[in-house]
C-alpha cells in the first residue's frame, strides 16, 4: 500500500469521516432514551425533499436509488417515516396506480431542524479557521464529490481485487 500519498491521506479521513457519520444510525442501547426522530427518518425526509426539486412525483423506487437501499428496504423506510408524521403518502396525478410522496408540515420543520443542527456544527468545527481555508476547502471538498458521483467506484473489480487477495497463493 502506498502510504504517504494524497489518496492514503484522503481514504483514512473519509474512513474516519464515514464513522462519524454514522455513529447516530447505529442502533441505541435498551436503557438509552429513544430519539423522537430516528435517524432513518430523516435520510428518507432528506430524500423526499431532494428528489421533489429534480422530479414530478417522488415515489419509494425513487427513494431507495436516493438512498442506495433495496426498494425492500425504502419501502419500511418510507413506512416508518410516515408513521412518524414526516411524510406522506398521496394519489399520483401521472399514474392511479401510484403513490406519491410529499413531506408534511413537520417533516419540513424536521429537515430545517437537522441542517440548520448540521451546518452549526460544521461552522463550528471550523471555527478556528481563516474565510480563505473554508472557502477553499468547501471548494475542494464538492468539487471532490462532484467527481465521485461522476464517476463511481467499479465495486466488480472490488470484488474482484478480493477474491484475488483471499485465493491461495502457490507456494504460499
């Protein structure tokens, strides 16, 4: 493995970052209160609210590509957050067979909550850095996930570079 590089420097920060992340989504202990929200509920709110600037009508396929989840899955997803009163679900004006999904009242008011939560703490984090560092670094940071989304990673050849470091190696 090449350490030192940028790409070393990058892969270990996201790892980290990626933890971070997903700390609140991991599944609470028995004597720890319950959020009000889960965490859950507000990806799929982030979701609807997303999709419904790019798309007539949101429905649960829609979500799980959102959210990279089996439609399996978005569909408890999209079932929980609507019974807790983020979401709903109406007639589709394109097609009756349909629903679609709209946020209500709260699941706006909850969306704003998070990223207004979400932004502060950002700010925060770099509280100590200059106008420049910030700038440069939201700068650098889309443009990198710019890029990322333009060009996924190839998860056969992940797959593929596995299977090749779990093989049995002659003479080994």
């Amino acid at each position: 493995m090449e350490e030192g590089t940028p790409g070393a420097a990058i892969d270990v920060a996201l790892f980290r970052l990626r933890r971070i992340w997903a700390r609140p989504l991991r599944a609470r202990k028995a004597a720890e209160p319950q959020r009000p929200v889960q965490m859950s509920n507000v990806m799929v709110v982030h979701a609807v609210h997303k999709l419904s600037l790019d798309v007539p009508e949101v429905t649960v396929g829609a979500v799980a590509e959102q959210l990279d989840v089996d439609p399996s899955t978005a569909s408890r997803l999209v079932n929980d957050a609507i019974a807790a009163g983020l979401v709903e679900r109406e007639e589709s004006s394109v097609d009756a067979r349909r629903a679609r999904l709209v946020l209500t009242g709260a699941g706006g008011r909850v969306l704003e909550a998070v990223v207004r939560y979400r932004r502060a703490y950002l700010d925060g984090l770099m509280a100590e850095w200059d106008q420049a560092d910030r700038e440069a670094f939201a700068r650098l940071l889309t443009r990198f996930a710019e890029a990322a989304i333009a060009c996924p990673a190839d998860l056969t050849g992940l797959d593929r570079v596995i299977a090749e470091a779990l093989s049995p190696r002659p003479g080994g």
